[in-house]
C-alpha cells in the first residue's frame, strides 16, 4: 500500500511538472498535441480537441508533446520516407519537392507541398509498417511547420514555456512546506511511548505504547532528552521505568539495555513534539528551506561531478522505495519528502544540458542574443552530450538503487 502511495506521489509530482508545460503552452498559443503521464507502452489514452491524454506504463517520468520542438530539415525526410519511397518510388518525387522547400527556408510553401505527398501515398500500395511510419511522419511535419510551432515563436514565449515545468514543481515545493509549518513540524520527542520494538528489553519489560516515561532508576525525567540520557548512563545494567499508564502509575523492569548502532536502547519509539507556525512565518521557513535545501543539492551535485558523493544518486525506483518507507512513518513527514523531491525535479530539470527544460532555456536565451537561430547541427551535438550524462547519471543512480535493494 505504501509503495503504491509512493508511485502516485511521484506521479502527482510529474502531472503538476507536465501541466506547467500544458498550460503555458496553451497561453502562448503552441497548442499541445499530446499529454503524457509516465513513458510507453500506452496504457490507456483519449483524445480531446486535438489533443491525446494518456498514460503509459514506465513511472520514469512524462512528456507534453510541443509541436515543432526543432526546425524541420530536408535531411529528416530521408530517413522518415526511406520505407514508403523503397515500396512507391512516386511518393519520392513528391518527397523532394517539400526537401527543396525546405533547404530554400520556404517553410510555408514547404507545408503546402505536404498535400503532394498525401495525394501520392493514396495512390500508392503501401504495407502496412510503410504506411503507419509515412503518416506519422506526415503529422509531425504538418505539426513542426505550422503557425504555432515552438521554433517558430518568440525566446520569450519559448522561455515561459519550458520553465513553466519546473517552476511548477518549485512552487509545490514551497506551497507544501509552508504547509506543513503552518499544520506543525517535529521539533523534539515527548516522554510518550509512540512504538515497542518487537523482541527488545522494552517489550520484555512490558512497555506499552502510550506509556509516558517519568522516571528511570525512580530519578524523574521530566523530558525526553533526560529519558536518553539516563539509558545511556546506565551502562548495560539492569534499570526500571516508572510510566504513567492512564490513571495509573506503573513500575517496570529491571532490564538491561542493548547496544543499537552505537547506543545503548531499550527498543521504544518516543512520541514527536510539534510546533506550529503563524502563516506569515510558515511561508518564510518554507522559502529559508528551500534555499537551505537548493545549496545543499548544488554542493552534491559538485561533488559528484568531482568523483564523490555518488552513493546519493538515485532513480525514480529509489525515490519510491525511501518516500514508501517514511509514508509508514508520518503522513507530515512524506510529504515533506515529497516537497522536496519536487524541488529537487525543478533545479535538475533546470541543468543546462538539451533535452532537459535548461538546456532549452539556454538555447532559447543564446538566440535572443545572437538575434538568429542556432544551427541544427548545434542542437543535435549538444542533445546528444546531454543525453549521455543524464543516461551516464541514471545508470549510477540505478546501480546505487539495486545495491540498496
């Protein structure tokens, strides 16, 4: 059941992503033509003026298809009609006709000449993986050159776009915290027994859950710090509780603590101490949070870049395996978790690398400057770079998931 609510955190955390996406698009007239939560194989999709909803079945992240994310080139049309030229050589004639519109930057033209194709490929006797890949292609170049194609717009419209996503999730982030400020955080334990562990001194010695500690070796503990601290001092031997049980006073024990990772314990959970906050102050620690935990993400990632620190990465199998173990904990403290892998999603998607969201805000604010398109070329080396250090990054990630496993 945890684990299930974990997947559909981080599910929750991609639909807000992709919706900053949708709806910007929407505002700046790029109307989307698909809306994915999660990759393929499609699990389920419909289709609603003009544009397909859906939802696949690998949780490793989501997409919102922008038409015309690059300019179309006249080399494309090699590779996306090779099979339906091998079988109707006719259709290549008109193929060539939208190539040389292409290279001439006759753009409009181009599109027109798409009929061309359309017509000959009706005629034509096509299999039909031909057919399917030709019509495909037909759609997406219809798409890449029409009016409210990305590449076509101006920087700023393609800025607010792409940083749309994670600015999505930034907000969630501080939203959430301000949130749980507001609602109250831990920031202590009470004398309160919360848990026993099972098989410990504490469960030998019949600690109940509920229990209040107010004495250890009948010296009271007024707080739970005292509680520790006295546990701690006995050295391993035999000591008694006094517990508030109700309306009663109990005394248990004797019995000897255990060593823990490094500590001397009798086996219990204490109870969480909250504090609360006006609105005003939850929405300032929410910020001073968020700034505390970006630096604390720039330095790990500085790290890794350097050869340390690479134990830290992880994958969306990570991220659900650590957000379904603390949902067992405390309902305040997933979505704590939560906020900040949102925040975490916003500034990685935000590394200038293509085809991440900062990579496409770079370019975009490069031809702002340079007042003209950067070369095709140019964005096919730098994605293909990117590509290989987010797949470099996921592949450690992984490995550090399956070793924790």
């Amino acid at each position: 059941m945890n684990i299930a609510v974990a997947i559909g955190g981080l599910a929750f955390l991609i639909l807000i992503h992709e919706a900053g996406h949708f709806f910007v698009a929407r505002a700046v007239r790029m109307r989307p033509r698909k809306f994915y939560v999660f990759f393929p194989p499609v699990l389920l999709r419909k289709t609603h003026k003009g544009i397909e909803y859906g939802l696949g079945a690998i949780p490793l992240g989501g997409y919102v298809k922008i038409p015309g994310m690059h300019r179309p080139a006249a080399r494309d049309l090699d590779s996306q009609f090779r099979a339906s030229v091998d079988e109707a050589p006719a259709i290549g004639m008109a193929v060539e006709d939208v190539k040389d519109s292409l290279e001439a930057d006759r753009f409009d033209e181009a599109r027109t000449r798409l009929g061309e194709i359309e017509r000959a490929m009706r005629r034509a006797h096509l299999s039909d993986g031909a057919r399917r890949g030709a019509t495909r292609a037909l759609t997406d170049l219809d798409d890449g050159l029409s009016d409210d194609a990305y590449w076509r717009a101006a920087a700023w419209k393609r800025i607010a776009l792409i940083a749309a996503g994670p600015v999505t999730n930034l907000l969630f982030a501080v939203a959430m915290l301000a949130t749980l400020f507001a609602v109250g955080v831990p920031v202590g334990a009470t004398r309160v027994v919360d848990e026993v562990v099972l098989g410990t001194p504490a469960q030998t010695m019949g600690l109940q859950a509920g229990d209040e500690v107010l004495a250890v070796d009948s010296v009271p503990t007024p707080s739970f710090d005292e509680v520790s601290a006295a546990i701690r001092g006995s050295g391993g031997e035999p000591i008694t509780l006094t517990v508030g049980r109700g309306e009663e006073t109990v005394v248990l024990g004797p019995a000897r603590a255990e060593q823990s990772d490094g500590r001397l314990r009798l086996g219990f959970v204490p109870g969480l101490l909250y504090e609360s906050s006006s609105p005003g102050r939850s929405i300032t620690q929410a910020f001073d949070r968020t700034g505390e935990v970006t630096v604390a993400i720039g330095e790990s990632l500085g790290r890794i870049v350097s050869g340390g620190n690479r134990d830290d990465l992880a994958t969306p199998i990570g991220i659900v395996q650590v957000s379904s173990q603390v949902a067992e904990q405390d309902y305040r403290a997933f979505l704590e978790i939560l906020a900040l892998i949102s925040l975490s999603l916003a500034l990685l998607n935000l590394l200038p690398l293509l085809p991440l969201d900062g990579g496409h805000i770079l370019f975009s604010v490069l031809e702002r400057i340079r007042r003209r398109a950067i070369p095709r070329e140019a964005y096919e080396r730098a994605s293909a770079i990117g590509i290989a250090l987010v797949l470099l990054l996921f592949v450690i990630g992984l490995s550090n998931d399956i070793g924790r496993l």
